[in-house]
C-alpha cells in the first residue's frame, strides 16, 4: 500500500529516485522489520479517510463507488519537470480492494480544467498493489484543486488481453494524513 502511495507521491511531486549507488555510505540504512502494532506498520487501505465518490466502473470490474479512500490527491512539481496533478483511491468490490490511479504526468498542470489523463485499475493484495490490470488514457476534469479538491473522470481502460473497463463519474478527496500530495 505505501508503494502505492509513494507511486502517487513520486508522480505528483516530480521527484526523480536516487538509486543506492548514489548514496553516501554513512547514509545507507538497513530497514528493521515491523513487530507489533502501530510505528513502522505497513499502510493499509483503512489508514486513509473516505471521501464521497460517485464513480462508475463497468467491465469486468462492475462497481458504483458511492465512497472511496484516497490515497492521492493534488498538484506539485519537481526540479526536473512541470507541475502534475495526481488522484488515486482505494475502494472496493465484491469484497476486494481496489486502487484506481490518474495522473497529468507528462502533461503539465496548470489549474481546474480539463486533462487528458493516464490512469491505471489494479487489484490490492495483503503485499500492496497487485500488477497493473487496466491503464489507459482518461479524461480528468479538475473542477477544485484545493481541499476538499473535486472533479469529474470519463474514459476507458483495458487490460493486456483487451478487455474494456470504463470509469465515468465525480471524485473528490479530503485530507489526510497518510494522503499524498494536496
């Protein structure tokens, strides 16, 4: 769930990763495994607040989303590119998770409007975000960036054997303190 939403942080900021090699040995650190409740717990689905959503999915995944946790919402920028807009959300169906992502990466940001968007539908497991199983090019409508920040999605995904979801709807999203960028 945190690579989900550190996907979505990383898309909205603009931040470029820095692999390993380039980081000064006394900087390096060794993750400590989680024991217990609480600090250092991975981010789960329920971490983030809901939020009212009236998004409408229809395909293989068939699901009217009246709420929704998001996980991702805002505008930022990063020394290497434009300013982006990121949204993405939790919410489930037929008692499975599920993350639906959009993202103006690429494409700059520039305030409420319209933008053609990439948007990905993928299935969470106990590990997080399964492989992506739809993405595609939606329509993002941006109507208030600011929050609770609002708008409207319309456009179709498909999977790698072709198979066609549409996702057509309003979103919006409050915030958080597990939420990304906002």
């Amino acid at each position: 769930m945190a690579a989900c939403s550190m996907l979505a942080f990383v898309l909205a900021c603009g931040a470029i990763p820095v692999s390993s090699s380039h980081v000064p040995a006394a900087a390096k650190t060794t993750p400590i495994p989680a024991s217990g409740e609480g600090k250092g717990q991975p981010v789960q689905e329920t971490d983030f607040p809901t939020a009212p959503q009236s998004l409408v999915f229809r395909g293989t995944i068939s699901a009217e989303v009246s709420v929704g946790r998001p996980n991702a919402c805002g505008s930022g920028s990063g020394p290497y590119g434009p300013v982006i807009f990121a949204y993405g959300l939790y919410f489930q169906a037929a008692g499975q998770w599920l993350a639906f992502n959009v993202t103006t990466d690429g494409r700059a940001y520039a305030g409420p409007s319209s933008y053609h968007t990439r948007a990905w539908l993928s299935a969470v497991g106990p590990e997080g975000q399964q492989p992506i199983g739809y993405k595609g090019d939606i329509n993002l409508v941006v109507t208030k960036d600011t929050m609770p920040a609002a708008g409207t999605v319309n456009g179709q995904l498909l999977d790698d054997a072709g198979h066609v979801e549409t996702v057509s709807g309003g979103w919006t999203c409050v915030f958080g303190p597990s939420l990304g960028p906002g």
